[in-house]
C-alpha cells in the first residue's frame, strides 16, 4: 500500500430479494418529492417500476417522471434532467435501472443548483460541485457498471463527439442503493455479458498499474476469479440466484473505490472504450472488450511480471515456460473467457471503421497510472488491431 | 450471498505515513472538548501522542486526558471514562491506540448519555443505544482487532468473570481512523504476532461457515493470503512498510463487516477465547490461536469442504489424498505458520490451569451460525485438547 489515501464510502447497501420493502425506513430521511429516473421503459415491463412506485406511495412521496435516460446519458438529456428537477422542485432523485441511469442521476444531483453550465465545470474542468447537492437513491437492475456505489458519472456530448467520466468526491455517492439479484433476471443476455465484462475491466484498469505486491491486488484477484466462475454458472443458468448474486456483489466491489486504494490505476482501456462509444453508441462493456486484448498485449511487456501473475493467480496457468509466455498464456485465457461471454472482441461489431480511427484517437484521453503512457501512434495502432 | 442484509460503513479512513496531518479538517466538525483515551503510556514513548496532541490544539481542541486503558478494558474503567466525560462535557472522544482502546472509547460513546447500567443494557441484554452517542475517532497502533472500522466493543467484566462483545449497529462505528502504518513499528513483537493472528481468525470465523460458494470466500482467501504473505516478510524486517501497510489494511477489512455480508459467520473460537482471556488476562490474539486448532480439528468433519477449499485456496495443498487428508493437511498447514509467528498453540503458557476448565466451558457462550452448535462436554474437551 505505497501511496496515502483518504477511503470513505459511506453508501447505505440493501442487498437481497425483495429489499425493496427494506426502503421504508431510509426513504424517510427525505424530502416529500422524488425525481424518478428511469431509462426505455424495460422496468415498466418487468414489473420493477411498480415495485418501487408503490414503496414510494406507502411513503406519501409525491412522484415527479423522468423517464428516458438513454443507454449513453446526454448533455441534452442532462439539461432536460435539471430543468424537471427544478420545475418541481425535487428533494431527492430515485434512479431505477443501470449504470447510465445512475450515472445520470448522479449528473443532475449536482447541476440542479449550479449557476454554471454542468458539461464544463464537471466534465470538462472536473471541478467538485460547490453548491447543494441533491440526495440520489438507486434501484439497480443491470450489473456492471459499480455506479451504485460510486461517484462516478460518465456523460456523452454529441454536439462535440465527447464521452466523458468525471470520478467526484464521496459526497457525489448515492446515500442508499438497493440491490435485488432477481431484478437482474430480466435483463437482455448479451446486456449481461458486457455487465459481466465491464465489471472485471474495473478490476483490470485498477490490477494492472503498480509494482508492489499490494494487498488489493489479492482482492482483485478474489474478485476476478468470482466474476469467471459465477459467470458460467450465469451462462447456463440465467436465473441462479446464488451466481447472479455474486456478480451482483463482485460488480459493486469492483468499483466502489476500494480496489482503488494504494494503487496508481490506469483505466486506458475506458479511455479507448469511451472514445468508440462516443462514435458508435455502442454498448459500454463491449466497447471494453473490443479493446481490451489489442490493448493488453501491446503492454504487457511493461508490466510482465503483474501480467504473469495475472496468468497464474486468475487463470490458474501452470507455471513453465518463460515468463511472456506464461503472461500471455493468461490472455488466451482472457480471450478464451471473453468467447464464452459472448462479448465484443473487436470494434467493427460495434460499427466502427477504418474512416473513425483518427476521430476515435483524437477523443481517446491518455492516462498516466498504468504499465505505460500511450502516444499518439500508439492509440492509433491499438485501435487498428481492434478493427 | 444466500440472506438478505444491509452494508453501512460510513468510517473514513486516513491512511498512509504521517496521516494524523491530514486531521485537521475533519477535526473541525467537531465540537471544542475531546477525551483523549489512551493505554499504558507506550504512546508517550514512541511520539504518537505528541504528534495527536499537536493536531488537537493546532485544531483549537481542549484535551481532556483519559489514559491508563487496559489490554482488556473493565466495567470499572468504563465507569471512569464516563464519569470524566460527563464532567468535561466533553464533544468528541479521540482514542489513540489498539483494539482495546478503540472498544473503550467506543463503549464509553454510548454510555455518557445512558440512564441504565451500560453493562446490563449493552453486554448482558445486547440493546442498542437509545441516547445521544458522543463521536470517537481512533488514531491506531496497533493492528488486529479492526475495531478502528466497526462497531464491536468487547469489555471485561472482573466481578463476574465475563468478556462480552457487542457488535453495535453503524452508529457507533468511529467517524474517522487515522491509519498510519508507521505507527505499528514500536508495537512489541509478541503484540504484532498476536493481533495479525487476531485479524487471521477474524477471517476464518466468517469463512468457516455457509455450504454457498459466495464471493465473500473469495475475499476471504484473499486477505488471509495477504496475511500470511506479509507477516512472513514483517517477522524478517519489522520496519518493512510495504508488509506493515499491508498487515494494516488487510486486518482492517478483516473485520469491517464485508466479510460477513452473505454469510451466517461462526464466533465460536471467539467465544472460546474470550472465556479464556476472562479467566487469564491473556493477550486477546494468543487467546484465540491457543483455541483454534483443537476446535478447527474438532469441527472439520461437519464442515469437510471448506476445510478442503481452505487447505487448497489458501495454503497451495496439493488435491492428493482423500478429502479429510487434504483438509487436515490445511490445518497443519496453519499450525506451522502459527509456529513461524511464535504464537500461543495452548492455554497453559497463557495460564490456564486444568482446575479452570470447568469455569472457563462456563463462561463460553455457544454460536450456532457454524459448522457445529458445540454442546457442554465437545466444550470441555476442547479446552482440554488446548490445555
């Protein structure tokens, strides 16, 4: 644990079937009105959406609509959010559904009573908010993403082709979150996959960046290693409450800051993602498994050792040969686990092409916490092979 | 994660060398008057409480000292502590210390504004607080009890024999612990021995128990692989701080509540221990190694697959032989390790007396969250087999 750091997640879990009903009393620490976030409109379909109407009446909470959010939430969308929030007058937003939705909520929980425009002082700028914030509450109903958890809030601008993710202080966290494995049954297969697959490329972007043997890279390993194994019990059976349940809880754990810790991160493969999500709308987890091996591979030479004991420790790799071929050896196993998924294993799947490279490159961030700091031509290349 | 269950852990936690400077403003959200808890004085040796005290009066703190805590802290010191408090009025209680300490101050938070007996009401009837709780904050120096980060309080009863622990709701979890890794260097050997087999047992009384594979085991294993990886390298090099940083954080989530999330968690070699150190007076983690193995090896075959999975996940035992040999082979596995660590493997070097027995089994509260809900006589002979 080299660095020094602050940990402080103060995020209230109710885990487990029907928690839900748990929310009685922690809905009475706010105020009368409630912003009910929610993205197409699946939760009106499953039942989940009166679920948590009902929760809301028993507690004589008024519900002011927000229904919409787009899997990619926008500057638009933000504004639309703000403008809702502040008609009504809102005491707390209630956010029903997955990551984006979160994530938005998160949006408009600290531009409701900003002066500025929100897009530049926090996802341009990256400023910490400085006025009120509003209370957020979420109802989960996609893994993947840790937003629950988190105060992480990923916002895309189409007027500037930017997908941008600003990481606030504790005090941008939703005060509570519920999480109900079952509600993640009805969840599309291949938007399970890239949940599943998002949340172990959180645990990446924090596990391969260090040279210390640092105790959360023992977590991380932990995490990982759950995510695979609960993952094809997933694959055959969709409804186990057991795997599901452990993806669930892996997910939030695999992002909620603690992985983070004594660690200096990467998070290039986000960058990368984020800049093919920008041009393709494309799923976000797929966006990252589309990168991911093209990206991998190019570094591992700078950060052999972490990768080796990636291949052992995650993948079980007996250990012969040297230590490249061990370390790549573990991203066959990588990809080999990516193919049962199902997930994206490169960019043309999700619509890009040759022509968006340049684009892509120029919307990619270049992070400093990993095995290595990418040039120019060095993007270019990774997004190339990812074709 | 087979039962439904709610996660809080608000606790903010300032790690890292020479952390207490970063204090001052968190200090600031408490009143003027603190009740600086400390032990036996090691703190004025090694400079702690110095460098405490300059942050306190830097923040414009009056100190109102409360030394002299003891390794098991009593009723009477408990008395002591709120009659100090409610003479000063004090707003905030600082504890700067171990386990012990920590408890203490912890105990006290819930007793000053309490009308009733806090032992009856706390450790006899296990309420919970219903009066105004003072804020404690933990400055740690040693490592193992993890009550820098949860809401356990264990006190010692000398009247009547007993060592009761009482895990509180959030609440009376700290506000804040400084975690300084530097801070455990001056902490005796057999002290350090001792609270990283305390944080070790911690893990397996949450891991020995469940037939799920929850992720929970998985970050179970982790950290006690982290344990045992780091103590081998702070029993060369006491100073190392990569392992010290290590042994610091991995205790502190040992026993934060995460691990027993999903899990119905066992406490028995606690209990055991606990009645020994009533009993004694006995360093708490020597308490609980002089137990373990007699009681482990007594509950192995009622619980033959974890002790596998531990065997093999933890200890790298090779899958040869049948199921019990693999297993016991975990077990003598972590019988040499206690060896490496040089602590107690029996009750007699801690004290115990045959002549004990009797009073001691008495004194053992029975856990049935388990591999095996002990009877009276299964008891006896484990505290015979430790003797």
């Amino acid at each position: 644990m080299k660095g020094n750091f602050v940990y402080h997640n103060p995020v209230k879990l109710f885990f487990g079937k029907g928690a839900i009903k748990d929310l009685t009393e922690e809905l009475a620490r706010y105020g009368k009105t409630a912003q009910l976030v929610y993205g197409g409109g699946s939760v009106k379909k499953n039942g989940i959406y009166d679920a948590v109407v009902s929760v809301l009446k028993e507690c004589g909470k008024t519900i002011v609509e927000d229904g919409g959010v787009m899997p990619n939430p926008t500057t638009d969308k933000l504004a639309e959010g703000v403008k809702i929030a502040r008609e009504h007058g809102v005491d707390f937003i209630l956010a029903v559904g997955g990551g984006s939705v979160c994530d938005y909520a998160k949006a408009v929980s600290v531009s409701v009573h900003c002066d500025e425009d929100p897009w530049e002082k926090y996802y341009i700028r990256f400023e910490e908010p400085t006025c009120e914030i509003v209370p957020v509450g979420c109802v989960l109903t996609m893994v993947g993403t840790g937003s629950e958890m988190n105060a992480g809030s990923v916002i895309t601008n189409h007027h500037t082709h930017l997908k941008i993710g600003h990481v606030f202080g504790s005090e941008v966290m939703p005060k509570f979150a519920v999480l109900d494995p079952e509600y993640t049954y009805s969840v599309p297969r291949r938007q399970m996959v890239a949940g599943i697959y998002d949340a172990f490329n959180h645990i990446c972007e924090q596990y391969f960046s260090g040279d210390d043997d640092n105790v959360t890279d023992d977590l991380c390993e932990a995490l990982m290693k759950s995510l695979v194994k609960n993952s094809r019990v997933a694959l055959r059976d969709p409804r186990n409450y057991e795997a599901r349940s452990n993806i669930m809880w892996a997910a939030t754990w695999a992002l909620n800051t603690l992985l983070a810790q004594g660690k200096d991160t990467d998070w290039e493969v986000h960058m990368l993602g984020q800049a093919v999500g920008a041009y393709t709308d494309a799923t976000h987890g797929m966006t990252l498994s589309a990168v991911s091996l093209p990206y991998y591979r190019h570094i591992l030479p700078y950060g052999l050792p972490k990768f080796k004991r990636f291949a052992v420790e995650v993948w079980g790799v007996e250990e012969k040969g040297t230590d490249r071929q061990i370390a790549e050896m573990g991203l066959e196993k990588l990809h080999d686990w990516m193919k049962e998924l199902g997930v994206a294993t490169n960019i043309s799947e999700l619509g890009a092409t040759e022509e968006m490279i340049e684009g892509i490159a120029d919307a990619t961030l270049v992070m400093d916490g990993g095995y290595r700091v990418l040039t120019r031509p060095e993007i270019v290349k990774i997004l190339r092979e990812s074709l």
